[in-house]
C-alpha cells in the first residue's frame, strides 16, 4: 500500500493500514485539516467538493463531505465532476476552497484528495505543509451538533462550464459546425465520458464515436493517455474514418488528440498547436515547465511573443504565468493552460480552441502536425542507492556543464544548440529521471545516454 502526504494533497492507494494507504483515517484526518485551514483564514464555511468515476469515489466523497459537516462547513457536493470544473466553481460559489476527489492518471486502486485555494487553484508550499501538520496532530475540534455543516447538491456545473468555455473569445462555434467533424472520444470510463460528448455537442459535432464513455469507474486500460494505452482509441479512428480522436484522463485536465491516421499528435503538442492559435489571434508570451518540449518556444517566437519555463509542477507554471502575464501556457503532458478561463489545466477548453483552430486551418490533424516544429522527447530514470548524496552529484553535473545554457530552478536542465536534457531527483524514491529532447528520436536518445554514462562514471 502506498500513501504520498504532499503540498498540493493526499494521494495513496484504497485499503491498507492507517498511515500506509489511503484510509478512511486519513481521509477524514486530512480533510478535517484542510477546512478547519480554510475556514480559519477566510471567515467562509463554504467548500465545493466534486470527484472523478473511480471506483473508490463514492466512499472517498462520502467521508469528506461528512468529515467537513463535522467540523461545521457548507459543503457544495458537485457529484461527479472534472478538476477544472471544480476549480471554475470554487469562485463561482464565492466558497473558501475547494476538494477534488482524483488520483488524475493513476489506475484504479488510487485516490486523493486535491486542495485548491479561494481561486480555485491549487494551494501553495507553505498552506500545504500547514495541512500536513495540522492533519499529523488532530490539535483542533470538531463541531458541536448545533453547529454542524449543511450539504447542498449542486448538478448545474457541468453546464456552467461548457456555457463558459462557449463564451470564450477565440472559440468559434459557427466554424467547428461548418467542418462538421467526426471524432472518436476514449474516457476512459470517466467522467471525461460525460463532459466530452456534451462539450462536442455544444460546439456542434453531430458525429461522435464514444468508447469506454460510461463513467462507472472500471478503467478498461491503464488510464494515463499515451500512445501504448490508446490502441482502441486508434481503431475507432481508423474503423469509422474520423477526423481525429480525443483522450482524457480520468479527472479530464490532461489532453491528446489522435491524428486521422490512427496516431497520436503527441500529448506535449497538445499545449504548442493550442498556443499555435492563440498567438495567431493575440501577441503573448507562454509558459510552460522545464522538462516540455522546445515546440512551444519556437511557436512563440514566431509569432512575437516571449517564451518562459518554469519548475516542473502546475502551481508552479501558474506562478510563472501570472508573473511574465502569459496568454496561454500548461504542460507538456497534455495540460492545457488559459487564463481568459481559469489558472487550471482544463481538456475542455483545449478540445474547444484545437477544433477552432483546426476547422479554419481546414486540414487534416496530420499535414498540420508535420507543419509544428519536428522535437523528440525521450525519457530515462538512474536509480540510485538510498545513501546516495544525490543533490552533490546532480552539483557535479552543473560543474561539468556551467559552460553551456543551464538552469538550477528545478534539478538541472542544460540547453545545447540543438537538443536539451533536464535531470529531476524523485521525492518519494532514489531515482534521477532524465528526459531528453532533439531533432531525432535518435539524437534525444543519444544525449541522454551521454548523460546516463557521465553520471556512471562519477558514481563509479
């Protein structure tokens, strides 16, 4: 069993031992904590809470929602939900805060719970490591029964964000209808299942192909939306010649599309090609973490605005993004970032723009694919011994390379002319992860060999 107590939330597997899964103990321990948080530092008793279709959800919302009627909080209960949509009704509700009940790509024995502030974004460094302590030492009440919190059921949202997406300046309606698309949808059994089809519809595509749509939680292959996992996906595509295919994750904030071709357009080109048209309508700068592809920086470019990087992690893209006033920004996983709608990722608002911008380009998904910046991502891990001082031999690394473009805000990344590699230590194992990109898959494989045998020879 495997419980992660970290800043942006609880995250652990179902069942287990107090402490050493995500128990009921410690479900109700952390949720406690994290209103008790809220409702001291904003005077507001209201939390929204929605959740994702996994099969531990029920038991999950019902813990949390009663946990924060006992510490006398006005819960809004979503239901089954999306991550963005719950942090676009955090604000919408005027609430204190928020709870997303999601272990986001991790299978299906996984849960969590996901902490956003009053924004409805994700909470930062030092309030997350106050619900750690908080949580650790039970050093609070629970209210009396004169006091305890009211729920309220609250269904609307699922409209309420597509109406919002909708309104969104550079989303054209009228043109997504002209292309009249037909799109195979994977959500894997999600509540991607609900949310997709309703979004297409709302845009105007009469012809949606859903597999594995019913959100009953019983995800039919390993839900992280990549390549390996979205064989059925590309059969549909193939079998009823659509115009592309869209993939979410579980908790619908990270984004692929799949070409006509039967292959995938790439989950770090996600994040490029809508950047792509955004910039195409308004000058910006973007943001995306460190270990994304150059894409995006090179499309930025192109169309006047500056690129910025940030430490991998979404509160921290954020962070960067309201800093450099960036237009348009995420991840390369997928994650799709537009503050006209929310500081959150959100596959809503990609699949919108994407189909935008593709119903005007008025191409196929791969000829446009072949026109993006050519990049290769390859990714690697070291696993090390415990004792290992890996902070003093990733300093080893950043002496050996402090003549070439590097940077240290997040482990170390080094810029060549032609291809990039970032080094991450693991916070939960001795592992460094080295991801690596190039002009050829050949060349990112290549550098990060390099830096595989480098690092080698300093342990040796």
């Amino acid at each position: 069993m495997t419980l992660i107590k970290s800043i942006s939330g609880i995250r652990g597997t179902i069942g287990g031992r107090a402490g050493e899964g995500l128990t009921p103990i410690d479900i109700v321990k952390f949720t406690a904590a994290f209103g008790k948080i809220l409702m001291q530092q904003t005077g507001n008793k209201k939390i929204v809470v929605g959740r994702d279709a996994r099969e531990s959800g029920e038991m999950v919302n019902n813990l949390v929602v009663g946990t924060l009627q006992g510490i006398g909080a006005e819960v809004v209960d979503l239901g089954l939900s999306t991550t963005p949509t719950v942090e676009i009704a955090v604000p919408l509700e005027n609430a204190a805060g928020g709870i997303i009940l999601t272990a986001s790509h991790n299978p299906g024995q996984w849960n969590a719970l996901k902490l956003l502030n009053a924004k409805g974004e994700f909470i930062s460094d030092k309030e997350g490591k106050n619900v750690l302590e908080l949580g650790e030492s039970l050093d609070f009440d629970f209210a009396e029964v004169q006091d305890l919190g009211k729920v309220t059921v609250n269904s609307s949202y699922l409209q309420k964000h597509i109406d919002a997406v909708l309104a969104l300046a550079y989303v054209d309606v009228e043109a997504i209808r002209a292309a009249r698309f037909k799109i195979a949808v994977d959500a894997v059994n999600s509540t991607g299942g609900i949310f997709i089809p309703a979004l297409l519809e709302a845009l105007g595509v009469d012809t949606v192909y859903k597999i594995h749509c019913e959100p009953n939680g019983k995800f039919p292959h390993n839900p992280e939306p990549l390549k390996e996992h979205l064989t059925d996906l590309s059969a549909a595509v193939l079998e009823n010649k659509a115009d592309l295919g869209i993939a979410v994750d579980p908790d619908v904030d990270r984004l692929v599309f799949m070409m006509e071709d039967g292959e995938l357009f790439g989950e770090e080109y996600t994040l490029v090609a809508v950047a792509d048209y955004i910039l195409g309508c308004r000058k910006g700068n973007t943001v995306s973490n460190l270990s994304s592809t150059r894409a995006l920086r090179d499309v930025t470019i192109r169309h006047g605005g500056e690129y910025f990087a940030a430490a991998v992690g979404e509160v921290n893209v954020v962070t960067k993004m309201k800093e450099v006033d960036a237009v348009i920004g995420g991840e390369g996983n997928g994650g799709v970032i537009y503050p006209a709608s929310h500081y959150g990722r959100d596959a809503l608002v990609g699949v919108a723009i994407f189909l935008s911008h593709l119903a005007k380009l008025g191409r196929k998904v791969s000829d446009y694919r072949a026109e993006l910046p050519q990049y290769f991502m390859s990714k690697n891990k070291i696993t090390l011994t415990p004792e290992m001082d890996i902070d003093g031999l990733l300093a080893k690394m950043q002496e050996k390379y402090e003549h070439e473009n590097h940077t240290t805000i997040d482990g170390l990344k080094i810029d060549f002319e032609n291809e990039w590699v970032h080094l991450r230590k693991s916070n939960t194992e001795p592992i460094i992860r080295i991801y690596s990109e190039g002009p050829s898959p050949e060349a990112a494989e290549a550098i990060a060999q390099k830096i595989i045998n480098e690092i080698n020879a300093i342990i040796a």
